[in-house]
C-alpha cells in the first residue's frame, strides 16, 4: 500500500495502518512516478520498484493552485485578503479556508470551478451557501447592497445532471446568483490600485476579460497525472478506463481503480469514492 496525500502528517498509524493487515508493506508518503502494466511493475518516488498481481488505483487529480497564473501568490497573501483556494493540501490550507463565503463586504464574489472533469465534481457549487450568509450580512449592515456572488465556470452546466442542473440555476436566478458559463479563469493579479482582478479567457470566442473582485473562492482546474496517462492506463481524456459497473481496467484485467480519476459520468466526491470501494473489493476477491 502505497499512500501520499498531506506530506507533514506522517500517518504512519491510524487512518492508513487500521485499513490494512499488520503484515501489509506501507510505503507512506511515497508517490508512483512510472506505471509498467505491461510488466505488472510500478516505481515509487523513493526508488522502490515493485511487482504486482494485481494492483489498485485511486490517484485523484494532479489538483493544483499553479494551473491558475498568480493564485498562489494571491492564496499566500493574509486571509483578510479573502481569497480561498478550495484544496486539502496542508494543515494551514484546512485552517484559512474555515473563513472562506465569509466577509464580503462589498463588490462581487466571485465562485470558480474548473473544466470538467475536477475534483469535487458534484459538492463545490457553494454559490447559494455564499448568497445566504450575505443575504444576512446585508441585513445587519455588514455588507453593502453592492455585494454579490457571482460563480464562474468554463463549463456551460453547474452539474451534468440535467435535474439537479436546473434545480440549480432555477435557485441563482431567484437569488440573484450571476451565473457565467464558457470562462476560463488564466490568471489573478492586483493592478496599480490595489484591486484584485480575475483574467478570464472565453472557451468558444477566445475574448479576453479582466474583471475587478473583492473576495474569490477557487478550485483550480485538475489535470490528469501524467505518469498515469503516459503508462497507457488512462484513456484519451486522461480519465483511467474501466468498466463502470465493475471498476475493472477495460484493458489490463488486474487492474481496478475508484475515485475521482476514473472514467464515466460520476460524481467526483468522497461520497461516491466510498460507495465505488466495495464494488471494487468484491470483484478484486
């Protein structure tokens, strides 16, 4: 078992060693740069090379704040500064990110979420969370009657379920949620004056749009691994090829995979990665 999430908590005991028999190798904090399938072999950033009979996969995304230009210096900067970055990625993140929707005290909040498919697919539209606790800032005069919450996506869908979709947009128009469809967020800066801006790029046009923000709540985009796509393992799209009814490898019959990575019209959540695991225990027995 090989397993590497937040590199300051070991997780030597607990929530890695109680899932796996004692006599179970864990190789914690260790990540896998090379995938051999052909060879029923893997390489681990450590330098470990192991053989397998069969081998497991929930890799997630290469989720990341520098596939965004300027976020992670604008994510460094104080929390006053309002700007969150929707990541698990250290112990500090968990703890700024508690303020995140919080504080607009004028000017548009703007929600990202990236392409799909990203991680938390499904449980990141946080817009009508934001528009709630505004709405009550607005009442008890701690945000003005400028604030707004404004959520941008390149996608042309919140969900790709055609229901809970319009159930979605039908809840922003009554709220007054300024949904924009087809934007790329490229960059975050502060121009001369101060102000934050978000650089937006159109996917259908190629327009080019600075737009002047006070607070932002982003999930950067999630790409593929690439050690992952260059092994074969992952299709075209980058997303890993299994059976969606079995999570089997369509192509290398001793592999399973679960998560966010896998292919298919799924919800990247814990919530779905949790219902996957014993499909994928059954049919690996």
């Amino acid at each position: 078992m090989s397993h590497f999430h937040i590199p300051p908590l070991k997780l030597l005991t607990q929530s890695v060693s109680a899932q796996v028999d004692q006599w179970s190798r864990l190789d914690v904090g260790a990540k896998v740069v090379k995938f051999m399938p052909e060879e029923n072999k893997l390489l681990l950033s450590n330098g470990r090379e192991y053989s397998y009979k069969a081998l497991v996969m929930a890799p997630g995304f290469d989720h990341s704040e520098s596939h965004i230009e300027g976020l992670p210096e604008m994510a460094a900067t104080h929390e006053s500064e309002n700007v969150f970055v929707h990541m698990l990625d250290t112990k500090e993140r968990v703890s700024r990110n508690y303020y995140h929707g919080w504080h607009n005290s004028h000017g548009d909040m703007i929600c990202y979420d990236p392409a799909f498919p990203f991680k938390g697919e499904g449980t990141t539209f946080w817009a009508l969370y934001y528009e709630s606790i505004m709405r009550n800032d607005k009442t008890h005069a701690r945000s003005s009657a400028n604030a707004r919450v404004q959520y941008w996506t390149p996608n042309k869908e919140i969900f790709k379920f055609p229901y809970a979709n319009e159930v979605a947009l039908d809840e922003c128009h009554k709220r007054g949620v300024d949904v924009m469809f087809g934007w790329e967020m490229i960059k975050v800066h502060k121009d001369g004056h101060g102000q934050k801006i978000a650089t937006f790029k159109n996917v259908d046009s190629g327009e080019i749009l600075e737009h002047p923000f006070n607070h932002a709540n982003i999930n950067p985009p999630s790409k593929p691994h690439s050690e992952i796509v260059d092994s074969g393992i992952a299709g075209a799209d980058g997303l890993i090829d299994v059976n969606p009814y079995t999570l089997q490898h369509e192509r290398f019959p001793n592999i399973f995979a679960f998560g966010d990575a896998i292919a298919g019209n799924t919800t990247r959540t814990q919530a779905a990665a949790i219902a996957q695991h014993p499909v994928v225990k059954h049919n690996l027995k």
